[in-house]
C-alpha cells in the first residue's frame, strides 16, 4: 500500500523536476523602490516573493526530506 507520506513526496520531487525544466532564472535589475504600484499591491508582491522564496524550508520540514 502506497503511503501518503510517500505519494506526496513523489508529487514534490516529480513536480520541481518539471518545473526546473521550464524555469529560468532571471537576475532582478531593479529595486522594489523603483516599482511603481499602489503601496497595497507591492506589500502583497513582497509576500509572494517571500513565501515562494522560503517555500522550500517549508516543505523540507514538513515531509523530512531534503532535495
């Protein structure tokens, strides 16, 4: 029988396995004070900037696995 633990690992590995294909990374030319949005709409980007940017701390400690 398949374990949940296991299955959501698979789906982890397989899914950054992909999506490292696709992906670029690209160098930030610019600074968050030259970006020019409503102050609510750049906190928010910052947010998502942030929890994306640690979400690999997450889902190490969450399913105990490094990759």
């Amino acid at each position: 029988m398949l374990s949940q633990e296991l299955l959501e690992s698979c789906c982890i590995f397989f899914n950054r396995k992909y999506l490292s294909q696709k992906a670029m990374k690209m160098k930030a030319v610019f600074e968050w004070e030259q970006l020019i949005l409503p102050e609510e709409q750049k906190e928010l980007l910052k947010q998502i900037c942030y929890r994306v940017s640690y979400a690999h701390v997450v889902y190490d400690s969450t399913f105990g696995t490094k990759y």
